[in-house]
C-alpha cells in the first residue's frame, strides 16, 4: 500500500463492505483486515455459500466502480488467492 494513499483506500472499501453485508446474503464473511504491525498491509477475505454466491458477489455493481482506485492505491501487485472450503 502507499502511505500517502492508506486512509483514502480504506474509506472506499468500506462502502463494498456495506453494500455486501446488506445485499449478498450468501456472502458468509466479508472482511477487510488490517496487519496489526503492519499499517500498509491489509487483507480482505470472503467466504461464500456456493459458486453462485461467488458470482453474484464479482458481479456486484460496486466493483467497477471502485476497484480500480483500490488498485491505484497498491504499492505493489496483489496477491490475490482463491481457495475451496474443506467439508
């Protein structure tokens, strides 16, 4: 993350944050983490009910409105992972 940029990156993640918990029901956890030691480093994490859900939530309408800033903010390319939940 750029320094200059942490404080205006996090305000626009918690207008998705907002509107996912409001409008996905099948979006189990949505957080927005950030490193305790670390101020510049910060995590989300997203569990879904199903591949559904996983697609409703891509194509939820504040993604392109705010993901590219969100990127414009990064210091360095995200490391972005997916993973299955184990039942």
């Amino acid at each position: 993350m750029k320094t200059e940029r942490k404080d205006p990156f996090e305000a626009l993640q918690k207008r998705p944050f907002v509107l996912t918990h409001d409008h996905e029901p099948d979006t189990v956890v949505d957080d927005f983490l950030r490193h305790r030691h670390e101020p510049n480093t910060h995590i989300f994490y997203s569990r879904v009910r199903d591949k559904a859900a996983f697609g409703t939530h891509q194509r939820g309408a504040f993604h392109d409105d705010l993901v590219p800033p969100m990127l414009g903010a990064l210091a360095e390319e995200m490391d972005l992972r997916f993973f299955d939940r184990i039942e």
